[in-house]
C-alpha cells in the first residue's frame, strides 16, 4: 500500500480484517484503535478520515490491527478501559472494568459510608469510583496480586483519591483488620467448566485468577461472606458482584451468615448482578 493512502481506505481494510478473524463489532474496534494510532479523538476521525495518512501512523495501526485480529482486547492495545464516566488504567494483570459493574456502584452509593473495602480490587474502578463520587470517605483495596496493586495504586492517583485509598495485599481478609461501613467486591465467580466457553479476549487475556475459582463459582463468596461479616459496623453493608444464576445461592449464604434484609439485583439487562444484606444497627 502508498503512503499516500488515506485513514479511509485503511480503516475499511482494517474492518474486514478484524471481522474475518471473528472479531464482535469490528467496525467501532478499527475505528477506537485508528483514533488511538492517529492520536486523535474519536470525535474528528470524520474530518481527518479522507487525509493521507503518515507511515508511521499507518504501521502503528497495523500493529493494532493484528494483534485485535488476535483477540487481543482493545483495552490491553490502547491501555485503558472506561467506567461510570471515568478512564481507567488497565493491564494483562486485571480484569476490565465492565458495564454490569456499574450496577454495585449505584447500589453502595445509596447508601451512607465512611469507610469502605473492596476486595479483589484489580484495577481499582470500584473503590476508586466510590471514592471520587463520595468525598471525604476513606477506603481499602485488597488483592492478592501485587501487580493488580500497581495498577489500582495507579488509578487512585490518576483519579486524586490516593491520598484517601489504601492498598493491601491480602488474601481477601488476611491481612485486613479494620471494620468498613461498606464492603464491596467482584470476585472470580466463573465455574472451572465454565471457562472454555468464554470469549477469546476474555480466557486467553485476562488473568485466570480474577475470572474463576477453579471450582463450582462459590468458593470466593463463602470465604468474603465468612470474614466480612465480623468486620461489619453495625449498620454496615456487604454488596457482592455475582453471575446471572447465582442469586439463591449466594443469598443463602449471606442470610446463614447473619446478614439481614438480603436481596438480589439486576443489572440494566435484567440478570441478576448484585447480592447486597446489612448487618442490623443494634449488633455488636
């Protein structure tokens, strides 16, 4: 191909490129990667799309276009993902924030905190978000991968909550001591049989960790659910990410627990996404 080719031309081959390789909505992928190589918002590719493009602009994106022609997530090529209205930073090392997170969001933010623990925190969108949205709380991300530390660590400082969120590496609870208002978290709740049946961006990119228990999805909601409860005010609230066919089963954990006014709820697509119960005010 000349050097005189324009962003069009490229972008069209780059469409059908990604969509011989199976890639869902290649169209917004080329265009989000050929704004990235370009260096230019996503907004004016209209205006510059029929320009020349520079050599060096056009082997940027080929490269882009090969790898997302691999499966590999646009959010690891341009190295960051958004949510609730921000940008994140992200890696191989942490899941993407996704939009059905948004649903806990919106739930914790109902309700009052001061002191709020997300555990697995990974990127750190969902403390990080509360805390910008809620100023004046004070919060604590834990995670047993240090390098999913760096990147939340990373994502409080782009977000100027840093000098408001602690990160801890910590085996869920093990190394967490204090008492929170509000415990948060999204934990690896894909069934070991499950995972074969994921998206190639999904099994083969992000870490294996953050996505399954190796074991039936529960696992991880018995261990939080044990240890959050003594670390609960009086008052406080536990509000657990779930997959869309584990609502009964995770209620009933809380509920054994001790948790009150237990409830599930759906995401904007009407799967359960959020189990959420509270610890009565008047407990010790």
């Amino acid at each position: 191909m000349s050097g005189e080719e324009t962003g069009t031309a490229l972008l069209q081959a780059a469409i059908k490129t990604l969509a011989k390789a199976g890639v869902p909505d290649p169209a917004r992928d080329a265009r989000k990667l050929f704004a990235y190589a370009s260096e230019v918002e996503a907004w004016r590719l209209t205006l510059t799309l029929p320009e020349p493009v520079l050599p060096e602009t056009k082997t940027r994106f080929s490269t882009l276009i090969a790898r997302r022609a691999a499966r590999e997530p646009v959010s690891h090529l341009i190295g960051t993902r958004d949510f609730y209205g921000r940008s994140f930073a992200v890696t191989p090392d942490v899941l993407d924030p996704r939009p059905e997170t948004e649903t806990l969001i919106e739930l914790a933010l109902r309700r009052p905190f001061r002191r709020v623990l997300d555990l697995g925190t990974g990127s750190g969108c969902i403390l990080v978000t509360l805390l910008t949205e809620r100023v004046g709380a004070l919060g604590v991300g834990g995670d047993a991968s240090a390098k999913a530390l760096a990147v939340a660590r990373r994502n409080a400082t782009r977000h100027g909550v840093d000098q408001r969120a602690t990160f801890v590496q910590s085996d869920w609870m093990g190394a967490i001591q204090q008492r929170f208002d509000l415990i948060v978290s999204n934990p690896p709740y894909i069934a070991a049989a499950e995972m074969a049946g994921l998206s190639p961006e999904v099994r083969q990119w992000e870490p294996r960790m953050a996505l399954t228990d190796e074991d039936d999805g529960l696992s991880a909601y018995r261990v939080i659910i044990q240890q959050s409860v003594p670390a609960l005010m009086p008052g406080g609230a536990l509000l657990l990410e779930i997959g869309p066919t584990q609502g009964t089963d995770v209620t009933a954990m809380a509920r054994a627990a001790g948790l009150q006014d237990v409830v599930v709820m759906p995401d904007l697509d009407g799967r359960d996404r959020v189990v959420m119960g509270q610890i009565a005010v008047a407990m010790a």
